[in-house]
C-alpha cells in the first residue's frame, strides 16, 4: 500500500524538512513574542514567494527551452525544476516585507527564521543525490587529503563514478549552522552569509553544466550568485547594527529617582 499516493521522494523530503521548520517556529515563536496567526501568514508568505522565485529563476536558467515550451514553465508536475538562489532570493524578499508588516526589523525577522530556512536548506541538499542534481566532478585519483569527500554518485545521465560528494556536503554544511542557530537563540541572521560563502566555494567542485556571465565568463552564475548573497546579507547584517548603535534611546523607559 502505498501511502503517499506516488508523490516523488524527493517532494516527501522537501516536505519533511518543512515540516521540522515549520515545527520550530511554532515552538519558538511565543519566546520571540511573535503570535501564531503572524507566524502562520509569514510563513506561507514566505514558502510562497520562494517558490515563485525558486521557479522563475529555473525559467530563467532554462530559457532556451521554455522559450519552445512557455506552457511548460506552469508545470511543475511533469516538468518540474526549482532553482536554489531563486529560492532564497524570492523568500529574502518575503521575509523584509513580512518584517516591515510586522513592525519588526531585520534582525529579530533575520534571527527568527533562519535556522528553519537553513534545514530546508539541509534537506534539499540531501535529496538532490537522489535526484542527481548538482552533482560532483569526478575524482578517479584523489589527493588523500579530499579521498574522504568522494563518493560514487550518478550524474544527469546515470553515470556513476566517484564524485565530489557536493549534496552531502552541502547538506552537511546546512544542517550543522541550522544546528548552531538553534543552539545560539539569538544573532542567527549571521550565519547566512556564512552559508552563502560556503556554498559559492562548493560550487567549484561541481560538474552540472550552469551559464556563465558575460562580465566573468570563467566563473559559474551559481559561484557568483552566492557571492553577491553573501555580501549583501552581510551588508544588510552591518547596515541594521549601525542603526540600532545609531538610534537614539527611548528615555520613557528610564526611571528618575525623585
């Protein structure tokens, strides 16, 4: 019997992850002073436009393709595709709305969501060796200081060799800054470009064909896009503690001893 009606293993995972994120932030959420309707709005704001970015930025990657096929680009069932940065750029964005909607900065936005975004993150990472996306460069005499990150993993095409083991290392890498952020409690918002930077160096190991710009054309738009996230999450992390250094005290919450 069959209990999830032929859905992909790869949706059950992504879902999986979800799920466990979705189950912190309800948890944490009354620590934070954050009401569950909130949370709830929030959270499907923010699922929703990264999935509208994850799939325009596949659209995008993939135009040659879709320019053939435009009817394609709303089907996800038999021509699915998600793209990673779309995704948290899509859900970046969502996340400053929500923020500001709330009355809320950056920061305690940034710090509060984080660490679940980070183990979706982890899960995706996990299912692409599954899905064969993302996949390493082959390895057939490895130095024996990197013998340890190679595994034998299919490519696109079926072809097992041993191969920079990129998806578990990148879901290693997630999953250990989602464990920090939920150890830490506090300052979270940190960790992203932190991740980002990891991921643009990752992204050196790895063999599935991606565009290069014509700016530097040697370089991969996922090495690259990494970067610029990283910088600017970094930028947005500087920007917001100048401001709160720079704001002026509230005096109403002194008290004058008479």
């Amino acid at each position: 019997m069959n209990l999830f009606g032929g859905v992909p293993a790869y949706t059950r995972k992504i879902a999986g992850g979800m799920a466990v994120a979705l189950f912190w932030l309800w948890v944490s959420a009354p620590r934070r002073g954050i009401p569950h309707r909130t949370l709830l709005i929030g959270a499907w704001v923010i699922t929703l436009a990264a999935l509208i970015g994850g799939r325009a930025g596949y659209v995008i990657e993939n135009q040659r393709y879709f320019q053939q096929h435009p009817g394609d680009a709303f089907d996800l069932r038999d021509v699915g595709g998600l793209h990673g940065h779309g995704a948290w750029i899509g859900g970046l964005i969502a996340l400053v709305i929500w923020s500001q909607a709330t009355s809320q900065s950056w920061r305690e936005g940034g710090d509060f969501f984080t660490a679940p975004a980070l183990l979706v993150a982890a899960s995706a990472w996990w299912t692409c060796a599954q899905a064969a996306c993302a996949w390493g460069r082959a390895m057939w005499q490895a130095p024996p200081l990197v013998r340890w990150l190679i595994v034998e993993l299919p490519d696109r095409y079926h072809t097992i060799e041993p191969r920079y083991a990129v998806q578990y290392i990148g879901a290693a890498c997630a999953a250990s800054l989602a464990l920090a952020g939920l150890v830490m409690q506090k300052r979270e918002r940190w960790l992203l470009p932190i991740y980002f930077v990891g991921t643009a160096a990752l992204s050196l190991l790895r063999a599935d064909p991606a565009p290069t710009g014509p700016i530097l054309p040697h370089w991969r738009n996922d090495t690259l896009l990494s970067l610029l996230l990283a910088f600017a999450l970094l930028g947005m992390n500087v920007l917001q503690r100048a401001y709160n250094n720079l704001a002026p005290r509230n005096t109403h919450d002194t008290i004058e001893v008479l």
